[in-house]
C-alpha cells in the first residue's frame, strides 16, 4: 500500500502534464512525442514483472520443494527392472512357465500366504487340465450347506471352491507369524509399486549379510528392496527347492521368474484376452478407416470434379 | 460365412498360440515360438562349455606357475563350466555370480570402492565400541547403490540364462 501512495502522486501529476499537452492524442496521428512510451508506463509494467516473478519465487519457496523426511533405507532399495516378456503389448504369459509358478506357490508360498480370489476352475485350460484341476480341489475339503439337522458337514473341494487360506483368519496368520501377516498373493502385483520386478527382487535380493552397522530387529530379516529393510519373511527359494516336472532347473532366480509371472497371472488373468482384443480392435478400426477413406472419395467424387461455369446472361444488345 | 473366417484366420496367424485344455504334450510345448529359444540356447551352452572344458583342462597342466594371471582365468572359466554343468544334476543359480562379476566390473567400481571403504570404516567404529565419539552410522546406502548397480547390470545377461 505504502508503495503504491508513493507511486501514484507522480502519476497523476505525469498523467495531468500529458494530457495537457496533448488533448487529441488518439485522433491525431502519432507524433514524435507519443513515440517514446512515458516513463510511468515502463516503471508500472516492470514493477508488475518484478511482482509476479517475485511471488512465484516465494510461492516456490514456501510450497515448491517436496519434502523428503525419510531416509533412502526407510524408502527402500527401488526394484530393478527386468524384461519380462509376458509385460511386451505383443506377448502373452508363457503358460508353462505359469505352470511352473504354481507349483512353486502350491510348494513354497502356500503354507503362509493365501490366493483367496482365484478358484480352481480358472487354471483349466490356461495351464491344467480339467481332470488335474478336479483332483487338486478334493485334496481340499470344504464346508457344506446346512443338512436337513441343520449342521454343516465337510466335502471334498470342487471346480468352482476358492484356493483355500493357509490360516483361518488374519488374527490366527499373526500369530503363527510371531505377529506379521502374510498378505494374500491375489493381487499382490497390482498391489505393490514396481510389480513384477519389485517381488522378483524381494524374492531374491536377501543378501548373505546385511550391510555393516545396520540395524536388523530381532526376528526380522535384512531386505533392501522391502521399504525400511527389515522383513518378517526370511528367504524361502533355495536351489533346488522345487522339483519341476518339465526338468527346468529350479535355481532360485528360475523359481522366483515362474512364481512372479504366476502371480502376475493371478492379478491380471485377462492380460491374454486383452492384448487379443487390441489387437482385433486394431484390426477392425483401421479396416474401418480405410473404407471410410475410400467412401468419402467416392462421395466426395462428384463434388471434386464439378466445375462452376458463370455464364453471363445475353441481353439484348446495345 | 467366408468374410468373418478372413478375419479369424488373419487374427490367428498374428501368433496367438491357442491354449490347449488337453495333457501337455511334448511337442504341443516345442511348437510355441517363446519357449524355442531359450531351450536352444541352453543347448548350445552346454555344448560350448563341453568344447571349452576340453581346451580348458590340457591348459592350467601346461601352463608354468609364472603365469599366474593367466591361470586364475582358466580356473574361473573352469568354475563357470562346472556350475553349468551342474544344472543338470544340481540346479545351481547365476544370479549371484553374474552380479558379484558386475559388482566387480568397472560400472560398479565407485559404488564398489564407497561401499568397501564404508564397510571398513563401520567396522573400525565397531572395534572400537564405546570409545567411538562420532556419528553412528551404517551401510546401507552404499550398499542400496552398489546392489541397485550390480543388478541392473546383470539383468538382461539373467534373463537370457532364464527360461
């Protein structure tokens, strides 16, 4: 405000001067005096541009830099990116290897962690057959409706039965796990920033020892890639841990591939069907396009070639 | 109904392999074009190792212990050509081994040589316990930025090991 009171007596009284002097500026044509822009107009002009660049500035100041209170340890070690295959717009899953991830879950993960939206009908025919899928649900046994009495009885799992939890609730996973849950693989890729690679890398990024001084909890395990380094799950892929019926070695890099493009499957299991759908859309649109292409020339055709003819009117002559 | 069969043909020949609900059978498994190539390659790696290991045990017996350099790759090489082989029995991982060599490359060398000298410096601050008047502190971030290194550069030669 200050400033401005300042600035405005000399205004106006330069405003009164110039309009004395020249009381028909913007009628008559520009001499040379209304050439040279008044100095009240430059110092107004470079005042405003020092205002807005000196606002930003403190906005930037004050609201501008992101805050980054945690150290790189609690942020944890970002995922390497590896080039998977199935992630190219143009591949699908490589379903034997999405074969052999299950039978790393089945082995391995499935004794802590649960795959509770996933039934048993969904692996027919995307990597087991239906008799192998049916004998792999009756290993299970489910709850029945009430009976006539009104008890719930057990029966033998079916097609269309849910991948049983390891634990009966979250409360009971805690406890068997000295109080850290395992959570469920459903959608685990979705669920975790850097997806495939980043549970590739957990899986197998345990380092023979954690680094010197740091801090490793009791009960915990040192994982760079788990964001505060320190896991309640201890490494679990060993060489040879699996046994895989089509004879891949199962070293632990190859198990932890098949599992994460298992578990990759069990997030997206439309990934197939929707690269084949971009593809038939593809497929479809650009034919559509180019017989929008050919029948708009064809409308367009007699209306391209016309030619417009004035012929005047003959009137009687002069 | 030979318009809509045009369509379904070209789709199909765009090399979307059909899922087969019936037992995997061997060749069903040869024919999709993903699986081809690592097999292949795996293949031609056994051969080589066996070509190399040839050449490879008559030259650490020739060799005279002045050579020394000279001998300590022919022993890696060795090394190299025992675990491939032992995937076939005993699956052994290369993940490990490709990463120590990245670790060890000259792209990692900085990040190598911070993590070293941190390492050392942690450790005398241990010795030294409660003697020790200064800032504690750990590794951690060297060792983020070596790992982070060392995978990166081993991945893509991981993935082509990998089937």
């Amino acid at each position: 405000m200050l400033a401005r009171s300042l600035l405005r007596v000399p205004n106006r009284a330069i405003a009164r001067q110039s309009l004395g002097k020249s009381t028909r500026a913007s009628s008559t044509a520009a001499g040379a005096e209304s050439a040279s822009s008044p100095f009240h107009l430059t110092l107004t002009a470079s005042l405003a541009t020092a205002a807005a660049a000196g606002s930003a500035a403190w906005y930037y100041h004050l609201y501008g830099q992101e805050a980054f209170a945690s150290t790189p340890a609690e942020e944890g070690l970002h995922p390497t990116q590896y080039p998977w295959v199935h992630q190219r717009f143009n591949k699908t899953f490589d379903h034997a290897a999405l074969r052999r991830g299950f039978q790393v879950y089945r082995e391995v993960c499935a004794s802590c962690h649960s795959l509770t939206r996933v039934p048993w009908r969904s692996f027919v025919g995307v990597m087991h057959t239906v008799d192998e899928m049916k004998a792999m649900a009756e290993e299970n046994e489910y709850d029945t409706e009430p009976n006539n009495e009104g008890d719930i009885e057990k029966r033998p799992g079916k097609l269309s039965d849910y991948i049983p939890a390891p634990y009966k609730n979250d409360e009971a996973a805690r406890a068997a796990n000295a109080g850290a849950l395992p959570p469920d693989l459903s959608l685990i890729v979705k669920g975790r920033h850097g997806g495939c690679d980043y549970i590739f890398n957990l899986l197998t990024g345990y380092p023979d020892e954690a680094p010197a001084g740091a801090a490793v909890a009791e009960g915990m395990n040192f994982n760079p890639y788990f964001p505060g380094t320190g896991i309640a799950m201890g490494r679990v892929l060993f060489d040879g841990v699996v046994e895989y019926e089509d004879g891949t070695p199962a070293t632990t890099s190859q198990m932890a591939k098949d599992v994460v493009e298992f578990l990759n499957w069990a997030a997206e299991p439309e990934m197939d069907d929707r690269k084949k759908m971009g593809v038939k859309a593809i497929a479809v649109l650009s034919g559509l396009f180019a017989i929008s292409v050919w029948v708009k020339r064809y409308k367009w055709a007699p209306i391209k070639s016309r030619k417009i003819v004035y012929s005047p009117p003959i009137g009687p002559r002069r | 109904m030979g318009f809509t069969d045009f369509f379904t043909d070209v789709v199909s020949s765009l090399g979307f392999a059909e899922a087969q609900a019936e037992a995997p059978a061997a060749d069903v498994e040869t024919s999709s074009t993903p699986q081809d190539e690592p097999a292949e390659k795996t293949e031609e790696a056994t051969e080589d190792s066996e070509s190399a290991e040839e050449t490879a045990e008559e030259t650490p017996a020739e060799e005279s212990s002045e050579e020394a350099p000279e001998e300590e790759e022919a022993a890696e090489e060795e090394e190299e050509e025992e675990e491939e082989e032992e995937e076939e029995d005993e699956p052994e991982d290369i993940k490990p081994k490709l990463e120590e060599d990245c670790a060890n490359s000259a792209k990692c060398a900085p990040y190598k040589h911070h993590y070293d000298e941190c390492v050392e410096r942690v450790t005398r601050q241990e010795e030294e316990g409660d003697d020790f008047k200064g800032v504690k502190e750990d590794c951690v971030e060297e060792f983020f930025h070596l790992t982070h290194c060392a995978t990166a550069c081993a991945a893509p030669k991981l993935w082509r090991e990998l089937k």
